[in-house]
C-alpha cells in the first residue's frame, strides 16, 4: 500500500482539558509523525496545532478519527496528490 504525505490540523476549544489525550494520541502514532507545531492562543484560550504526516490513509484515518471524538477538539486533513 502506498504512503500519503499530509497536514492535519487541529483547533482545541479547551486546551487544558483535552492537551494529555492529544499528546497521548500524537506519541501512538508517532510512527507516521514526521513533526509538529503548536500554538497557544492565549488571548483566545484555544489551541492550534499542525501535524505532518507521511502514512497509509487507513493510518492518518485512524488518528484523525480518535482526535476528532476528543470533546472540543477539531480536526481537518489535506493531502498531497502524490502516492510515495
């Protein structure tokens, strides 16, 4: 099966309760992790955090769906056209 190379992006409504679950998540996967950028929205109390990903789409389709059932967390995908 082919790899996809994609950014998923996750917006935190309540950084605080939802943070450990999240990085629980990230570390599972961490195999098809290539990095990662978050930034606290202070001002706002909401987080955003950018994860690129390079694996099988059965794959980001599993971490994207356990992220998206955590309360307060939203999540969205793009990937590349490319096959690696």
């Amino acid at each position: 099966m082919s790899n996809k190379i994609g950014v998923v992006a996750i917006v935190v409504d309540d950084p605080a309760e939802a943070a450990e679950r999240i990085n629980s998540l990230l570390s599972q996967y961490s195999n098809i992790v290539v990095g990662r950028m978050g930034i606290p929205y202070k001002e706002k109390n909401i987080s955003i955090i950018s994860v690129i990903v390079d694996g099988s789409t059965d794959e980001i389709s599993a971490l994207t769906g356990k992220l998206g059932s955590i309360k307060g967390v939203n999540v969205k995908t793009a990937f590349s056209s490319k096959n690696f």
